[in-house]
C-alpha cells in the first residue's frame, strides 16, 4: 500500500472498460458457504486465465460466522499470484444491517478505504456503495479527494446513485479541481424489475442514467446483469422468492423467452447471450459477474466476449415488451 500524496493527475490511466476484459468478477459469496475458499481461489484463477482483470468485491462482501472474508481472499490470492494487471473496485459507506442507506461521512469513508487499503495492499477504486442525499455532494467529494490524494484509490466512482447527484458530483469536483467519479455501477441486466420495485433504493440504469456516463465516459460496471439468474436455464431455487416478486413480470417472462430462442439459434447459452447484449450497448460497459461454478465461469466470459454477434436487430427483438 502507498501512502502520501498522490502525483497521478486524473484519467492519466486508462479507463477501467479498457483494461477489464469482457467481465468483472462478482466476489459477493466469496468464503461464504456457497463458495469457500478454495473453490473461490479456483475461480479467480479461472476468471485470469480468461482474460478477466476486474475484481468487484466490498468490506461487506462474503459474509460468515461474523465476518467478511471477500477482500482478505482476494489480497491472499494477489499476494499468491503477484498478477500486477489486476484492477480491483471495493467500495464505501454501507452498513450490512442498513442496506437501505449510506454512511457517507467523511470519517466514515476514510475509514472505510483506509481498512480497504489494509487488507488488499494495492490501490483501487473506490466506489461509494449507497447515497447519502442529507450529506452535500461537496463534503463527499473532498473526502474521497482525499482518499486518492493518500494513495490509497487510483479511480473513484459510486453505486446506486441517482443521475441527478452523479451528476452534481462530478460538475462539483470538476470545478473544484477534484478526483472526478470514474465508474458507475447501477442495477441493470435485460429483465426489468416490477414497478413499485422491492428494494427501491436500489438504482436501476435507465436511458438518462446511461447518456450521462458515455458523456462523462465512465465505466459502467452493472450489478445483477442476470437478474439475479431470472435470464438464466436455472432460474429455480434459492433466489425464486426474490424473482417472484422482482422479475416475473409479463415484460420479464417474454424477454426471457426471446433470450432463450435467440440463444439457442446462435449456440450460446442464455446468460452468455444477455451478456453478450449489455456489452454490445456500449464500449465502457462491463458487468459484473456472479458465478459459482467454473462452467459457469467459462459461459459468462465467453458471453460477454461475444458482444459482437449481438446486431441492433436482435438487440431490438431482445429488448420487445411482449
């Protein structure tokens, strides 16, 4: 880990979607009973053979038997492989009892990225995980201003953020001469959620959302890019309560089934095709992946390093509300 001030002037680096491979690798079951740390170590190998090199996690990332364990797995595995092409985003300001809501205080996020920076040993992103609207846009950006300042982030960026105050954030520290958010990671995958939305402060990608990132050429990095395995041929079991209430809409179930015909008739599998269509949206998207299994590794990076073969033709036909 660095310390002191920083010399690296913003965007000296390249963007994240130039250096991340086809997908971000998903750590949110890291050590966690569905995969312990060994299976977990045997999927960060395989995501690097594949050509991955964008880790997300988060210190509330692999919860079990009181702790987290997703960032200590990953520093051992860096330490292990001593990859230095690896870029990791890990994140700030979320209490795993108040998922509703962010601590951004400036303490509270100096805190958090200095433990961060503890347990990875090596600069990051650092993403801020929930908004805080009571706080100004003004004290959060000078505290992570100087979080990169300390050398403890190269790149920041926020999560369920709303256009409007990622938007305040990023002309606030322009003006300010502030490290700018680089990276936005909202909700966003093929399967629109049901309206109302269960867990509304989750923020999902929308067309204005989308136009502000490419203006500001930010990476976007979306989460649940599967709707939580809806899209999927396995979309039974431990998440059908969630899809219940969440995705099987008359929208979700009619792009599903348009996702597995077009799947089957270009030989990719479901998931691996709505991959394939958010990475055909735009050059900076990269989503996050979540597997559990190396098969699934393999179809998820091959999907999505498929963008290619998604036309604005099918893309049309996957994106038809009924």
């Amino acid at each position: 880990m660095t310390s002191g001030p920083t010399s690296v002037p913003p965007r000296v680096r390249p963007p994240l979607s130039a250096v991340s491979g086809p997908a971000a690798l998903g750590t949110f079951e890291f050590g966690t009973a569905a995969l312990p740390p060994h299976r977990a170590q045997e999927l960060l190998d395989a995501y690097y053979r594949s050509g991955g090199r964008l880790i997300d996690t988060a210190p509330t990332y692999g919860p079990g038997d009181g702790a987290f364990h997703a960032e200590p797995l990953i520093a051992t595995w860096l330490h292990a492989t001593g990859a230095p092409d690896v870029h990791v985003i890990t994140k700030a300001g979320l209490h795993p009892s108040h998922p509703d809501s962010g601590d951004l205080r400036p303490e509270t996020i100096l805190r958090h990225a200095r433990h961060s920076a503890d347990r990875l040993g090596i600069p990051f992103t650092l993403v801020l995980h929930r908004d805080a609207p009571t706080i100004g846009v003004d004290e959060i950006a000078d505290a992570v201003d100087r979080v990169v300042r300390e050398g403890l982030a190269d790149r920041v960026g926020a999560s369920n953020w709303t256009t409007d105050r990622l938007e305040n954030w990023i002309v606030h520290a322009r003006q300010a001469g502030l490290a700018v958010p680089e990276v936005t990671a909202p909700l966003w995958s093929l399967a629109p959620r049901a309206q109302p939305p269960p867990e509304p402060w989750l923020v999902e990608a929308d067309p204005v959302h989308l136009a502000l990132a490419v203006r500001n050429r930010m990476t976007i990095t979306p989460f649940r890019t599967l709707a939580a395995g809806f899209l999927t041929t396995r979309h039974t079991g431990r998440h059908s309560a969630h899809h219940a209430i969440t995705y099987d809409t008359p929208t979700g179930r009619a792009r599903r089934a348009r996702l597995q015909r077009a799947a089957l008739a270009l030989r990719m599998t479901p998931h691996g095709l709505a991959l394939a269509y958010l990475r055909a949206l735009g050059s900076t998207v990269v989503p996050v992946i979540g597997p559990r299994t190396l098969v699934q590794l393999r179809e998820c990076m091959a999907g999505a390093a498929a963008s290619d073969r998604v036309t604005p033709d099918l893309a049309a036909y996957l994106e038809a509300r009924s």
